[in-house]
C-alpha cells in the first residue's frame, strides 16, 4: 500500500436535485493522487470522522496540497480530515459474520 497521509477537506460542493453534475465526488491534485496509488475516475473509499463512503477520484490541480474539495459526502464539513483508501477489488468480501 502506498503512504497514505491524512488530507484536509477545503471546499464543500452541495448540489440541487435539478444539477446535471451529482453525486459523491472527491476533487485532489495529481501529485496527492498519484501518493495514494490512484488515477482520475477511480473510485475511493473517504474515511472521515463520523463516517466512510466511496466515491470516485477528480483530477483538479488547483486543489492545494495536502487539501480535497468534497461534493456531495454527508458527515463531511471543510476543515475536518479525511483519509483516501484505494478499493480493493482483487479481495472477495466477507460475510460480516467472519469478520
């Protein structure tokens, strides 16, 4: 697994039921993509405080470093820390009752 260091969200994009551009979303640099191993259109799991989510990866390098701009990810505010995780489809899923 790559280094994988926390990032602190900078920007809140909500969206309206009537946007064309919905959905979880995560924007972050190139260079702070290509640390965590993953590449424009993949998909993220986002570990915050409250909660974690997929969403897919956006290359914007007008993100500053160390920074990501959130779209519509509930229990996400600016300023708090969020951790990217690659998904892992290579690993078949357990039943929870294993876990």
């Amino acid at each position: 697994m790559a280094y994988n260091p926390p990032l602190q969200v900078v920007g809140f994009i909500a969206t309206r039921s009537a946007d064309t551009e919905r959905g979880p979303l995560i924007r972050i640099r190139s260079d702070e993509a290509r640390l965590r191993g993953v590449t424009n259109q993949e998909l993220v799991w986002v570990y915050g405080p409250r909660r974690h989510d997929l969403a897919p990866i956006e290359i914007d390098d007008s993100i500053p470093r160390g920074g990501v701009v959130v779209r519509d990810l509930a229990g996400l505010a600016p300023t708090e820390i969020v951790r990217l995780v690659k998904v892992d489809t290579d690993r078949p899923m357990l039943p929870s009752s294993i876990v």
